[in-house]
C-alpha cells in the first residue's frame, strides 16, 4: 500500500508597501521536521507554490499546493531550510500599502494554516516594526516560473514537478476543519464568518 501523503503546517506573515519591494512580502513557513534538501521538491509559480518532502528517519512524506492570493515574483524568491522548517520570503508583484485579506486566493478555511504570531505587524504599525533578518535565506534565479533554487537548495531537481496547482488547499488537506488561524485576521469591513464573530487583529505583542 503507498503511503499517505500529509499536508504539513504552514504558517503565514506579510508586509506591504506602495514604494519599497524589499518591504511587499509574504513570510511563509513550511514545518517538516527532518527533511534533508535531497529529498525536497520545490515548484514556486507566479500565484502558488507545491511542495514535496520525505522525512526518512520518521518515514513520513509532505505534500503541500497553495493558490495565493496574489501574485508574486518567482524569481526574488528566497528560501531557507533548516532541519525542522523551510522558511520562504515570497516578493509580492504589485507595489500596494494595503495588506492582502488573506493568504490563499480561495476564503475556505484550511487546518493547516496559522498566522505566524512571531512575525505578524499590524497593516498601521508596519512603519514601527523591525525589518526582518533575510542574511541566511538563498536567492532563487534562473529559472522561470520554477523558481531555481540558490543556497541552501543548489543541488534540488525540480523537473519532477510541474502541473496545475490544485484547488489552494494542499492535497490531502481536510478542508472543513474550522480554524480561526488559517487566513489573516480580516481587514475592516471584512467579516466571512457565519456563526461565530473573527478577532479583528492578531494579539499584540
């Protein structure tokens, strides 16, 4: 029987600005404890990213799909990977102060999906907060629409991967679990919920 393919956690912070690419980026983190860069693949697109990584010391295999909300630029794309996470900064392409309303271009909850607390800045209090440490993340470049990969992913085939992203929700994922994590804390005017009210910002520091 092939083994099962899990969807890992993923968790999500942005910046925005209508001047400064270096501050228009989403910070997204893939946590896959114990997967060597031989056994990862990674395919980012302008509007979405898949994943696949094998853990062989706790033999388990991660498959992630996204479908962002946005466009972003492949080729400013920085990785990093350690041996518990692989930590993206994803260059958002339009230069705009406002935030984007959430992670995924499809408003379905998803139960992998939290706000990264750590790193979250309200959309007012960008100008205040600490610019983000990317010294240790590798540049990818050379090639279009893969995202070919520098630093720490010199030696990774993506040819394996290709193909439509599917649906924004990563294979495998059980959609239906309600999480009040899984996208931003929704903008003002925006309220998607149904039978319980959202907080309207994460907690402050």
């Amino acid at each position: 029987m092939a083994e099962a393919q899990l969807t890992p956690e993923v968790t999500w912070a942005q910046r925005s600005s209508s001047s400064d690419p270096e501050k228009n980026f989403v910070y997204l983190t893939i946590v896959v404890p114990d997967v060597p860069q031989d056994n990862l693949k990674l395919d980012i697109k302008d509007q979405g990213l898949t994943f696949t990584g094998r853990s062989d010391s706790l033999k388990k295999t991660y498959h992630l799909e996204l479908e962002l909300y946005g466009v972003i630029d492949p080729d400013k794309t920085k990785v990093h990977h350690t041996g518990m996470k692989i930590e993206i900064k994803l260059q958002k392409k339009e230069l705009k102060e406002e935030y984007w309303p959430r992670l995924l271009k499809d408003s379905k909850k998803v139960h992998f999906l939290k706000t990264d607390f750590d790193r979250w800045v309200d959309e007012d209090e960008q100008d205040e907060a600490a610019d983000e440490d990317f010294s240790k993340f590798g540049d990818m470049a050379g090639m279009p629409g893969m995202g070919g990969m520098g630093g720490d992913f010199g030696n990774i085939d993506f040819s394996q991967l290709g193909g439509a992203l599917g649906g924004g929700a990563g294979a495998g994922a059980d959609d239906d679990d309600d999480d009040d994590d899984d996208d931003m804390p929704p903008l003002e005017g925006e309220d998607e919920a149904k039978d319980e009210p959202k907080a309207d910002k994460p907690a402050d520091k």
